[in-house]
C-alpha cells in the first residue's frame, strides 16, 4: 500500500500499520505526546482520498471529520491512500525538531523517545546538626553529605561561602542546591534553605546567523 503525501512523496504502508507508524519509518515525524495512544490528540493528518479504518476519533470535532481529519496513530489505510499533514502536527522538517508551536514542551520531548537528563539539577539535602563528637565546618559537613549520598566532589564558588551558616541553619538543616554536573564533579550554582525542589526554570539561547531562539 502507498500512503501519498500532499507534498508528492510517495511512501509505503504496511498491512494493519497506522499512518503513524508508517511515517515515522520514512523519517516523518508527527507530534505524538501521548507516544501513539489516542490520547492527546497531536497527530492529526488529512485524509484527503483513499478509504481509512480509524479506531478512535477522540479529540476531533464533528466538523474535523467532515473534513477528513483523522488521528494518525489511531488510523490504518485499508488501501492506497493520500493526506496532507497540518503544519502543527509535524515534530521535524528535515530532521530538525519544530517546536515553536507547541504548548506542551515537555510531551513534545517525551514522544521523541530520548532521554531528558539536563546538566543542572536540584539535590535536597537534610544535614546532620552539628554537636560536641560532630563539630566539622558547615562546608565540609556539607561535602561528607553529598558523598554519603555518592554525588562524588563538590565546587562551591566562594560567593556562596558568606551565607553558607546562614542558610544551612534558616531551615534546620535541610538545603537545596542548584548544581551543574560536569567532570564527575557538582558545581554549585545556588544554594536555598529548605526543600526548594520544584519549581526549576531553564532556558536555553541559540544564537544563529540569522535567527535567534529561546
Ligand atoms: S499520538 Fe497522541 S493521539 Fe495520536
């Protein structure tokens, strides 16, 4: 079976697979947060002619399926078929992520199947209190914390150093650290008293020749 594409591709289909399947094996990638469970509703297609069997229409309005919307992963061609794919359902155009269209990052990520595991991360630590047999500095009590905890060494810029007492103690011991994981190493780029887990922001800056995207 042949799924056409608006665009004049031609690629094959296999018997009972959906079109979502089908196009990710010719390198088209659709949206898919809820990884092809006909949930999320993010990979819609058009079918423009040729007849389909879909197994759920969730997330389409009666007005989409007038119009021939149908979900990508919930769809299997019943013979030769051609669509066209909405510009929002597409995840990569030449093998580049598009992302500036998506709401829900994060899913985004997810459906591309890779791990997330970003540089910097957020270690709550609860601190034994200091007493006459455990009378170490903040700082290294600090550190035989993290290696207890096997987070191997510790670079602790000395801005932070002034405030250490203070804020070790703010929250009866229980600290939060900002860090960056590089060289087997923790840099340290802030600490907070207390469980200060979540929220965690990031943002990342790509300076291009021509454009610029955060
Ligand atoms: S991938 Fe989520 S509905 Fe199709």
């Amino acid at each position: 079976m042949k799924i056409t594409l608006s665009t004049g591709r031609v690629i094959e289909a296999k018997e009972g697979e959906s079109i979502l399947i089908s196009l990710k094996q010719a390198g088209i990638f659709l949206t898919s947060s809820c990884g092809g469970k006909g949930i999320c509703g993010k990979c819609k297609v058009i079918v423009q002619s040729g007849d389909v069997e879909s197994k759920s229409h969730i997330k389409l309005s009666s007005e989409e399926i007038q119009q021939g919307f149908a979900l990508a992963c919930m769809t299997t061609p019943s013979g030769d078929i051609t669509i066209d794919i909405p510009k929002q359902s597409i995840l990569t155009v030449e093998g580049q992520i598009v992302t500036g269209k998506s709401k829900d990052l994060l899913g985004l990520l997810h459906s591309t199947g890779v791990d997330i595991d970003p540089l910097s991360e957020r270690i709550v630590l609860k601190l034994p209190k200091p007493s006459l047999d455990d009378n170490i500095s903040d700082l290294e009590r600090l550190k035989r914390e993290l290696f207890a905890n096997g987070l191997g060494c510790l670079r602790v810029p000395s801005r932070f150093m002034s405030n250490l007492a203070r804020t070790v103690r703010e929250k009866d011991w229980e600290i939060t650290l900002s860090a960056i994981h590089s060289e087997d190493c923790y840099e340290i780029t802030n600490i907070f008293p207390g469980n200060r887990k979540v929220p965690q922001y990031g943002i990342a800056v790509d300076i291009g020749t021509t454009t610029i995207v955060v």
